[in-house]
C-alpha cells in the first residue's frame, strides 16, 4: 500500500468527519492560517504529500509546470497559501480571484457541503482583501520556482456598476500585478454567478470589449479565460474565436453549475438548499465541463492551450478531462472531500499509468 492511500484512507475516515462537523467556512478560515503557517516547512510537507517524476512535467505558453494538477481559483482568495501549496503536490496554483477593491463577501451563509452530491454551494461573491493588499502579501513570500497565478476579476461593489466600470477595475489588478515576477499566468474571471453586476462578460459583444482593453496592457504572461459551465457549446467556440483574435490561447472549463435540476444533485440534499443562493462546485460540474473540453479542442486543436475544471476527485475523473482535451486540470472541492494528499495522489496515479 503506498503512502497516498494511507494518507487518504486516515483523511475519509478519521480527519473528514471532524472537519465536516465544522462550519464549512469556519474551517476554511482555519485551513488558510495553518495552512501558511507551514510554508517554510516545505520538506516535510512534500514528503507526506507530494510525488514527483519528469513524465508529469508540462510546459505550455511559456509557462513551466511541474505537474498537470492545480489548485483552482476560490480557494485560496488572497494569496496565504502562495507558497503552500507547491509542497502539497500541486503543479500550479492560482490565488483569487482578486478584485480591484476589497469585498468582504455575500451574505453568509456562503459555503454549504452537499456531501452525498459531492458538491459545495458557494456563494462568496469575489470575496477579496482587493489587488494592492494582496500583491503586498505576495511580495513578502519568496516564491522562486513556484509556478503562481493570480485570478482577476471586476469588484463586487455597488460603485461597479457598468460594464465600462467593469473593465476598468480589471485593469486596475492587472497593472497591480502584471511586472510581479511571481506571476507565471493570469486568469481572466468572466463566469462567477454570484455577483452583483446585471450584465455580464460572457456576451460576445461584451467579452470583445474586455479582451480588447486587456490586450493592449501588454501582458507578458498569458491568460486563461475561465469559462462558465452552464454555455452551449456554439457560444463558447464563439467566445474562445473573440478571444484568439485578440492572442488568448488559454480556456478553463469551467466554473460552477446554476441548475438545480443537474442530474448528479441527490434530490434530498438539494431540496435542504432551497432558501439559500449560491451555485455549485464538484460532481455536478464534470458532464458539461468534459462536453464543452471536447468540443473546443475538437474546434481549434493545438492553437488552444485548456484546463479541465469540475468534478475531480480521483485520478480516472482527471484521466476523463484529458481524454476530453485538457492539457491541464484543476480542482478544490476534490481536495475538500478527499484530502491534501490529492495531488500527489493522482499524479502518482497518472505516473504509473493506472
């Protein structure tokens, strides 16, 4: 039996039912402080949880990685576990998504385990301590070979109000970071659900205006669109066109599901949601995501750089995404339900070839 099986079978049956007896942002919060508190103890770390081999190195735009397995946007908000997470066997990591000005997040409830569903309700709203502070934060890490990349998005305050405004604010963050050295990517948040603008970036008139703006600041670092999930795929091929016309090569698909009808929602745990808004992470996201990977890389082959997102919980859900077109995956709510072990594991998995 190898370590990772170990780990995971201690996380499931002995750590998990004590986490999940927690409030599900309570213990979120706590993970993020002892989560940092770890950074300097990086040996030991990646001797629980990390596995490493050359047949897992990636590179793609310019950008190098270690492994095919990231950490997904919305976890980390604000950059505490920068550092962290390289030791835990993550390839990459993206911090945010980090907005221009600092929003304390949705009305809590905001966070809600939908554990036979295999899923979270999220609702955060861009929850961000805002672009300057957390570039601040970042600074004082020193993350020389650590691949980073930070999630922007528009802030969600009621100032933001136009897409014209919109745009601006993503700008604004993309200025804070774009000469950071620690950047090895942006990604480019057009799909969160649980905002307040009523117009959205997801209409190809309105992504046009976006990536217009971007493109001229002059990136360095190339950009991943994140994605929504809930698209046809004839609207994302056309998004994903806007978006190549304008050198944007790297896609996510995708972020989280609306539709409380989804198939994979156990009907008992849904019903319980009624009341509280948000959208979900996990299982429920893997069908679309896997369609929409699929059809997108049919389309437009290698000018096309994907990351699978939605659903992983194991080494076969990442073997699907890539099977599907990802060139990379990325999960959270994986690691929520399985343990910190999980990217070591499935790159263990993905090493052996099992």
């Amino acid at each position: 039996m190898n370590k990772f099986k170990i780990e995971h079978w201690v996380y499931k049956n002995i750590l998990r039912p004590y986490l999940f007896a927690i409030d599900s942002e309570k213990i979120h919060d706590q993970m993020i402080r002892f989560g940092e508190l770890t950074e300097n103890a990086g040996w030991f770390l990646e001797a629980q949880y990390s596995y490493k081999s050359d047949r897992l190195k990636r590179s793609f735009l310019d950008v190098d990685f270690e492994n095919p397995v990231g950490l997904a946007a919305g976890f980390d908000y604000d950059g505490h576990l920068a550092k962290t997470m390289k030791h835990l066997g993550f390839g990459f990591n993206t911090i945010g998504t980090v907005t221009a000005k600092p929003y304390g997040g949705n009305q809590k409830p905001r966070l809600l385990r939908l554990v036979k569903s295999r899923a979270i309700l999220v609702n955060k709203g861009f929850k961000s301590e805002g672009a300057t502070k957390v570039a601040k934060r970042l600074d004082a890490k020193n993350l020389q070979g650590h691949t980073v990349g930070i999630s922007v998005g528009s802030s969600n305050i009621p100032e933001v109000n136009t897409i014209d405004k919109a745009i601006n604010d993503y700008v604004f963050t993309f200025n804070v970071f774009k000469n950071k050295p620690y950047v090895k990517y942006f990604e480019l948040n057009i799909s969160c659900p649980n905002t307040a603008m009523t117009e959205s970036f997801t209409t190809p008139q309105n992504f046009e205006k976006l990536v217009s703006a971007v493109s001229k600041l002059n990136l360095k670092q190339p950009i991943f669109v994140k994605m929504p999930n809930e698209i046809v795929s004839k609207e994302a091929e056309s998004l994903v066109r806007i978006g190549l016309r304008y050198r944007i090569n790297g896609y996510i698909f995708s972020n989280l599901v609306k539709d409380r009808g989804n198939k994979y929602f156990v009907k008992s745990e849904i019903e319980k949601m009624e009341g509280y808004k948000g959208n979900f992470s996990g299982k429920p996201c893997t069908e679309n995501s896997n369609k929409l990977l699929a059809h997108v890389k049919t389309k437009f082959g290698n000018k096309v750089v994907l990351i699978g997102l939605g659903g992983i919980f194991n080494a076969k859900d990442a073997i699907q995404m890539f099977e599907s077109g990802a060139d990379l995956v990325q999960l959270i709510t994986g690691m929520i339900f399985e343990g910190p072990q999980i990217a070591g594991e499935i790159n263990y998995q993905l090493s052996i070839g099992k």
